[in-house]
C-alpha cells in the first residue's frame, strides 16, 4: 500500500509448531524495537488465517554475504567495510540489551551503495541469559558459535563477536576455519 520494495518473509507450513510460531513472533517483536541504519528494519508482522502463513515484513536490503562469497573470498578493504558496518548493527543490538546468536554470512545484508545490515533475529535473546528450548537443547548455526556456547554457557556480545571473527576468516580464507559444523543443528547441553 506505501508502493515501496520490501522482504516478506514466510514461515512455512511445516514450520507451524508453537514453539516456530513464538520465535518467529519475538523475533519480529525484537527487530521492530531495533532502529539503525545497520539492521535490517521490521515494517510488519502478521498472522494470518490459515492457509495464509504468518508473515514478516521487513526493507528490502539486496543480497547476503553468503551470496557475494559463493563468489569466493573478498579484498581486505571489502571485508574490513563490512566487518565495520555490521559491528555496528551489532553494537546497537547490544545497546538494547539483544544478542543476535546467528551471527553468519547469510544474515548479514548487502544494500545499495555498499551498505550492510544485520538480519535475522529470530534466536536473538537477552544480554546473558542462556537460551534454552524446553527440551533442553540449544539452537544455533555450530560453525559459528563460541565454544563456551556448546557447553551451555550464557550468551553476550562477545558470543556474537566471535561469530563476526569466524565470518571475516570465511570473507578473506573462502570458507568458514571448522567446516564440520556448516549447518544448523539442534543439540543438547
């Protein structure tokens, strides 16, 4: 209706579990409460009546880091510019008292202009706490995760830190340093 580009995005079907929904939902409540001009912006949240999926809308940015280093690795001054930006999308989230946890190429935006955004906070929590399922088990993209995290440690911002490090080694080696751990997996602690 504003006539402009956005992103929508879908939680599928199969992902229609309370648990998906109620993370899906915060992580809409919690990037709508961010505002810089390095994370990506929530416009809208909705869920809609089935068969409809519940939907988020957010700017639409361009294409991830994951996509540009499909490309292979980047010069030293792109990746030092994009290690930059999302620091600071980062450091406004933990102003807020969020951390991010997914810290990964495929959440991090890269807009007009060499402008990069931080998306994607779905299993975004608060400064220190320890996130849990009520399974007990614990969910994150492994190759990426600081390892205090694996044991079950509390999540800061140094959690995200170590992530951004992990993604500037993939932005200039082409691949992430621990490779047996690409996927996103669910464990338990």
């Amino acid at each position: 209706m504003l006539d402009r580009p956005v992103a929508v995005k879908l939680l599928r079907e199969a992902g229609l579990r309370a648990e998906t929904l109620a993370r899906f939902r915060a992580e809409a409540r919690l990037a709508g409460k961010l505002s810089d001009p390095h994370i990506a912006q929530v416009h809208d949240y909705a869920e809609a009546a089935p068969p409809d999926p519940p939907y988020l809308v957010m700017e639409l940015v361009g294409s991830s880091l994951a996509a540009a280093l499909a490309e292979g690795p980047l010069p030293v001054a792109c990746v030092l510019d994009v290690l930059a930006q999302a620091s600071l999308g980062l450091h406004a989230a933990h102003q807020a008292g969020l951390v991010h946890r997914d810290v990964k190429p495929a959440n991090i935006l890269l807009g007009p202009g060499g402008l990069v955004k931080i998306a994607d906070f779905g299993i975004a929590c608060p400064s220190g706490s320890v996130p849990r399922r009520g399974d007990g088990t614990v969910t994150g993209t492994p190759a990426y995760l600081a390892p205090e995290l694996f044991s079950g440690a509390a999540a800061g911002p140094a959690s995200d830190l170590y992530a951004l490090g992990i993604v500037a080694y993939e932005c200039l080696a082409g691949a992430p340093p621990f490779t047996g751990l690409a996927h996103d997996i669910t464990w338990r602690t």
